[in-house]
C-alpha cells in the first residue's frame, strides 16, 4: 500500500479509544423532562400509547420534579390536562387552573435548582382541542388568541415559571408574549419558542398524554412537513420577536432543520423528541425487535449530533439515571 496508509479504524480499536474521539456527548443539564399534571386524579394514570409515562397527579409530580432536579436534568416543560375545557380554554388563564398550580407546585419543590418550564398553548384547554380560540366561521383566529398567550404567559410567570414556552404557532406569539412579560414586571422570565413546529402525525400518542377532544387537524397554523426554508423564515421571526431559544419539532424526521437552524443562529436550538417518536422505540423494543436502550442512545445522540444543544424527551430521567 502506498504512503500515508489511512487507517480511521484506529481510533475505533477500543473502548477508551472510541471514548477520547467522541465528537457528541448526552449529558443530563442538556435534558429536559416534558410532564403532564391532570386535575383531579387520585393516582398516577398510565398513558397506554406512551409506555412508562403518566398522567401526573399533583402529589407524583411534585415526586417527580424533585428526583429530576436530583438527577441534574436541566428542566421540566409541564402541561396540564383540566377536567373541564371549554370554547376559550379559560383554565389557562385561572391562578387555579391546574397547569398554574403545577408549576406553583414544581417551584416550591425546587426552587431554581432545576428550570420549571410550561406550555404555553390553549390545546389542552379547549373543548375544540384548538391551539387558539376559534372566530364565527370556525377558524383559528390568530390575533385573538395572541391575547390570550400574553394573558397566559404573566399568569405562568406568576405560578413561578422561568421558562414560558409558546407552543401554538400563531404569528406573533413571541412578540406578545414577550412585551406582555415585560409589561408585568416579568422581563427575567425567558420564552423557549416553539419555532419551527410541523403538523406531524408523530403528535399522536400526545393526543392521549393531554386528553385531547381535536377533530380535524392543525394545518393552517402549523408547518407543512414538506418546507424547510419555511423553518428559517419562523425561527427569524422569533428571534426578531425576542425569543431566547429556537425549537425544531419534531425532531427525528426533522434533523436536517436542526443543523440549518443551529448554523443560521447565535441562539440556543432545542428539539423536542416527540411522543411519536418515543412510542416507536418503545413499542419496537417491547417486541424484542431493536435494542431498546441502544435505539433510545442512538436517537437522542444523533439529535444533540445534528445540533440541539437542548433536546426534550420522555427519557430525559432514564438517561441521566443511567449517566
Ligand atoms: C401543543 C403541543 C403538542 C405537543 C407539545 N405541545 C401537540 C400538538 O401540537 O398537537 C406534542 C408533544 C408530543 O407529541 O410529544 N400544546
């Protein structure tokens, strides 16, 4: 063979050599646990579509937001599931609603050890299943809801959230959301905006998680899965609008966005490992047809490795654990 003799299976030979060359590591600060608090639950409520996670009651999510700040994640993004729901998603807006009192709650559990996170969405909260509220001819009407979010931003903000996260995709909910914060005295409280949020089919078992009543689809508010330019186009507008980190969800079927984004801008990028995409593992796995904690490594790995420097999943607590 001629000089030089390239051989890359050096730095493969052993386990402490893969180690030192390692370009992409997973670490529990980079994680953060998404949580669903239900009102009026007497015990955690298994989501048969989402194996090995619950519906919170109250009293297990305080549990499990203090064994997350134990376990270093880097936060909690809750949502909460109200008994009752009606045509503006009013339990969003009362200090009473039970998302409210969830964050109250994770705050007086940690304190600022851990980011306490929420969503900021109406979905949960309508009898419609809308992220927004809807006008006479039954369509979304985006600057209403905006605000509602404002609304819902400053009361989250007064639960204790640090981190709102504006989920719905409406046009300009960074921008209200933000000088409604402000406004109230809020400016601290940063926005993890939902950027570059897809219509995906992979939302499914999310629709369980929340108790969802949608009928039809979320196609005039959120993206195409078929755009990509279209991404950089929402991500600069929230970073326009003052948004603190840009998210890209799904995130699997979604990578190539992460790594645009995560070059296109100076801001943290977060992706959010989807329920979808946790259902598959976990049904594939409970066949016995992949490895079950390799495929979860391997998914979230190539998740940090296009980009994310943030990644939410339904695994964060079992990947820190076994960190
Ligand atoms: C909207 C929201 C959804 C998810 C997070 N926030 C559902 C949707 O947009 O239809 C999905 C999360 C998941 O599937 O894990 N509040």
């Amino acid at each position: 063979m001629t000089f030089p003799n390239h051989r890359p299976r050096r730095l493969r030979a052993t386990p402490a050599t893969r180690r030192i060359v390692r370009e992409t590591q997973v670490r529990p600060e980079q994680l953060i646990l998404p949580m669903f608090v239900a009102e009026g639950l007497r015990e955690p409520r298994p989501i048969s579509s989402m194996p090995g996670v619950v519906q919170h009651t109250r009293d297990s999510a305080k549990a499990a937001v203090a064994e997350a700040a134990a376990l270093g994640l880097g936060g909690v993004m809750l949502f909460g599931v109200p008994e009752h729901k009606d045509a503006e998603g009013s339990g969003a807006l009362d200090p009473q609603g039970i998302l409210n009192l969830a964050i109250a709650d994770a705050r007086a559990e940690v304190g600022d050890d851990l980011l306490v996170m929420s969503d900021l969405c109406l979905d949960e909260f309508t009898d419609h299943g809308h992220c927004g509220v809807l006008d006479a001819a039954g369509r979304v009407d985006n600057d209403a809801t905006l605000e509602i979010y404002a609304r819902m931003g400053v009361a989250q903000a007064e639960a204790g959230a640090h981190w709102v996260g504006p989920s719905g995709m409406m046009d300009g909910q960074v921008a209200a959301v933000r000088s409604a914060l402000d406004g109230a005295g809020w400016s601290m409280v940063a926005i993890l905006a939902y950027s570059a949020k897809y219509a995906s089919a992979f939302y499914g078992p999310f629709r369980e998680a929340v108790d969802s009543t949608l009928q039809g689809d979320r196609r005039t508010y959120q993206q195409d899965p078929a755009n990509a330019r279209e991404a950089l186009r929402e991500v600069a507008l929230d970073v326009a609008e003052g948004a603190d980190v840009v998210m890209v969800k799904p995130a699997l079927g979604y990578l190539d966005l992460i790594a645009r984004i995560r070059d296109a801008v100076d801001l943290p990028v977060a992706a959010y490992n989807v329920s979808g995409e946790y259902a598959m593992v976990e049904a594939a796995a409970a066949q016995g047809w992949i490895d079950r904690d390799r495929a979860i490594d391997e998914t979230i790995t190539s998740i940090r490795r296009a980009g994310a420097d943030i990644v939410l999943t339904y695994w964060a607590a079992e990947l820190a654990r076994r960190a």
